[in-house]
C-alpha cells in the first residue's frame, strides 16, 4: 500500500509540472507573436516613408530633365553655328594659301634652298679646322635652318659671306694663336699653323681636331712624315715638302693605334721576352767568341811567320813547343799520337761557346711556337667567353702569337748566322793545327829515312 500511495504521489507531481511547463511555453510564444507585430508596424512606416520621399524625388528628376534638354538643345545650335564658321574659315584659308603660293612665286624654292645650304654649311663647319681660328660666323645658320619664313636681304647676303670665308680659308697655309690641350691635358696658348682644311701642326708636330668640343690636342706619337714640319715652318723659300694628310686628320690619328717597336715586342708577352734574351745572350756570346778566334788567329799567322820561336800565347806555338819536347829517337805511331794529343789540347778553347750558341738559335723558334700556341689558346678563350662579334676582343691573343713567331725567327736566323761564322774561324784554325803537325811529323820522318839510308 505504502508503494502505490508513494507512486499516486509521483505522479501527481509530475502531471503539476507538466502543466506548469506548458504555461511558460504559452507565454513564450505570445511574447514572440507581439515582437513580430511591432517589427511588421516598424517596417509598413519605413516603407510609407521611402515611398513619399520617391515621390518627391520624381518630381525633382523630371524638372532636372527639363533642364538638361534645354542646355543640349543650346549647345546643339552653338555646334552648328561654330561648324558654319569654321567651314566658313576653311574656304577663307585655302583662297589665302593659293593667293599665298601665287604671290610667292619661285621664293617658295629658295626658301627650301636656303635651309638646305644653311644645314649643310653648318655641318660643315663643326668638322673644318677654320672654327678653331674663327669662332663667331655673319650669318646664323641655326636660325637660317630652323626657319618657317623666308630670310630677309640682309640674312641672305650673311649667308653669302659665310660661304665665301670658308672657301677663301680653305685655301689658305696662315699662323694664328690658339689654346692645345698639351701631353699632360693643360691648355696652353701656342702658335698653330693651318694648312688649309686638312691639318694644323706646330713646332711639336701635328695636331688632332675634337670636332665636338672644337679644341686642338697633341698626338701621343708623331708619325714618321712629322720629321718635314721643322723646314715647313722654317722655310724661307715659300715652298718646301710637306706630308699633308687628305683625310683631314684621320690617318695621322691612325698613328696612336699603330705600335710602334717597342709596344710590338711588349704584344709578345714573356714568351717575347724570353726570346729577346735568348737571342741578345746568344749574339753577345758569338761575337765573344769572333772577337777571341780573330785574336788567336793574328797570333798563329804571326807564328807561322816563326816557326823556329815558338810562343806559348797561341794554339800553334803550343803544339810546336809539344813537338820540340818530343826526342828525336821517338817512333812513328808515338809521334803522331802526340801530335795529335797536342792539337786535341787546342780544341775545346778554339770550340769554347760554339754548342750554347747552336742550342739558343733551336730554342728561338721553339719558344716562338710556344708563344703562338699559348696566343692561340688566349684567343679562343676570348671567342669563348665574348663571342666573335668584337674582333678587338681576339687581337690580343693574335698578336702575341705573331709576334712571338716573329721574334723567335728574328732570334734564329742570326744566331745560326753567327754559330756558322764562329764554327768555320774555328774550324780554320783547327785545320791550320792540322796540317802544321801532319808537316812537322813528315819532316821527322823524312829526316829518320835519310839516316836509315
């Protein structure tokens, strides 16, 4: 009994919650409904709102509108109006140009001449070496170049002028003194020369031209032609030789790229050098060696002129002592060994250097080849890393393999030379050597027959 009264209990608890839950639902749900119906209100009386204010913005558009039309309609007649007159002015223009073009006549093509020999002459006169003595011309040529009417009298007699002071200057060999930019680039004031429009020279030489700058400088290096400028200036006579350069200083500037001896040899590197060592040794060795063979041979030609006083200062002397010391009972076959002992004695001083300077006149064109190898291999390195676009990239390896060639047989051919002129002095005095002893061992023999007969 305690267990269903307990369960009615429950129960009856439960159903009360029930009920109360439900009606905080129900209150919820009418909170909800009044917040949606406000929200509703809110929104017809914005909408009211936007619908009045359209209203009165349509009104305001259309007179806007209005407004617009009217200024386009205005504009539209200006248009036409500034069309009219500008049709208007086109038929007035083209009648001016032909009235124009007829009263011109023939200066419409003198006008196109002037600007042409205008431009022309000042062209020419940025490059003559008479700007360096004239430095303000009559006429101005920029002006006469640029310009979009005809010249008046007095411009084209300017021109005139113009023309004909550089034709009389062309002509013309005239001192004058102007600022040269010197070897050390200081500008000093000498006394120039011009020799018409083709060079400017001075006591030093011959000058080069910056047409840009219109300023003389000193070459670097005078060419050979220069040595005819010291009697030009100095003539007295009015005509003297002169090495006048037709390219208006072109080919004198050609000067400074062209090497001379020294910057030639310098092209060949060490390989050069070496070379050049090789060959100066070799000649100095040779003519040592010439200069010592010529005195030995005096001395001998002196003593073959003795034969009875033999002298220790020469090869010759020195065998006939040799053969004096010899006794007289001495056989055939122990003679001529030591005769010949003695002239063997003599020759490696009369051969002295004869094998070094054999070798340096081998060793030059070797080290010539191995200069032009290793020029070679710089120059395909060069086309490698820069292409072959630029031929000035490959010159200097070029260079260095012909000039070493070149001074490897510049070495040879007169080392051999000199190895064959020592080789036969040397030679000559080793067979004078020869036959002295074949007739001194002929003599003992001889005397030995007629004792044995």
């Amino acid at each position: 009994m305690n267990i269903v009264k307990t369960l009615v209990a429950s129960f009856s608890l439960l159903l009360i919650a029930s009920i109360s839950q439900a009606d905080s639902q129900q209150d919820d749900l009418n909170a909800l409904l009044n917040k949606a119906s406000a929200y509703q209100t809110a929104e017809n009386k914005i909408n009211a709102a936007r619908e009045a204010a359209f209203k009165k913005d349509v009104a305001a558009q259309k007179a806007l509108l209005a407004k617009a039309r009217a200024e386009l309609k205005k504009q539209q007649l200006r248009a036409e109006q500034l069309k009219n007159s500008f049709d208007s002015n086109e038929i007035k223009l083209t009648e001016k140009e032909e009235e124009l073009r007829l009263r011109v006549g023939n200066l419409g093509e003198m006008f196109g001449v002037v600007r042409q020999v205008a431009t022309d002459l000042q062209t020419v006169l940025s490059d003559s070496l008479t700007s360096v003595q004239i430095k303000e011309r009559k006429a101005d040529l920029e002006k006469l170049a640029e310009a979009k009417e005809l010249p008046n009298i007095a411009e084209l007699e300017d021109l005139w002028f113009t023309l004909q002071q550089e034709m009389t200057l062309n002509g013309q060999v005239v001192s004058f003194d102007a600022n040269v930019i010197d070897a050390q680039g200081q500008k000093t004031q000498q006394t120039i020369t011009r020799v018409g429009v083709f060079n400017a020279i001075n006591e030093s030489g011959y000058l080069t031209y910056d047409s840009e700058l219109q300023q003389l400088g000193e070459l670097g290096r005078q060419p050979q032609e220069a040595g005819f400028i010291g009697g030009f200036l100095n003539n007295a006579t009015g005509v003297a030789p002169f090495a006048l350069d037709p390219s208006r200083g072109a080919l004198v500037n050609l000067t400074l790229e062209n090497p001379d001896l020294i910057e030639r040899v310098k092209q060949g590197g060490e390989v050069g050098f070496i070379i050049i060592a090789l060959g100066v040794l070799g000649l100095l060795l040779a003519l040592w060696r010439l200069i010592s063979l010529f005195s030995v041979a005096q001395k001998v030609k002196k003593q073959q002129q003795q034969l009875d006083q033999p002298n220790n200062n020469n090869p010759l002397g020195r065998v006939l002592l040799a053969y004096g010391e010899l006794p007289d009972t001495i056989e055939a076959e122990v003679l001529e060994a030591k005769m010949d002992e003695a002239v063997l004695r003599e020759l490696p001083a009369l051969e002295l250097g004869q094998s070094i300077i054999k070798l340096f006149a081998g060793i030059a064109p070797l080290l010539g080849l191995l200069g032009t190898v290793t020029g070679m291999i710089a120059t395909f390195q060069a086309i490698t890393n820069f292409g072959t676009g630029d031929p000035k990239l490959m010159a200097s390896g070029i260079s260095q393999a012909l000039i070493t060639t070149v001074l490897g047989l510049v070495a040879a051919i007169p080392l051999l030379l000199a190895h064959n002129g020592v080789a036969s002095q040397s030679k000559r005095l080793i067979q004078l050597l020869d036959e002295q002893s074949a007739g001194l061992m002929a003599q003992r023999l001889e005397k030995e027959a007629k004792k044995v007969q």
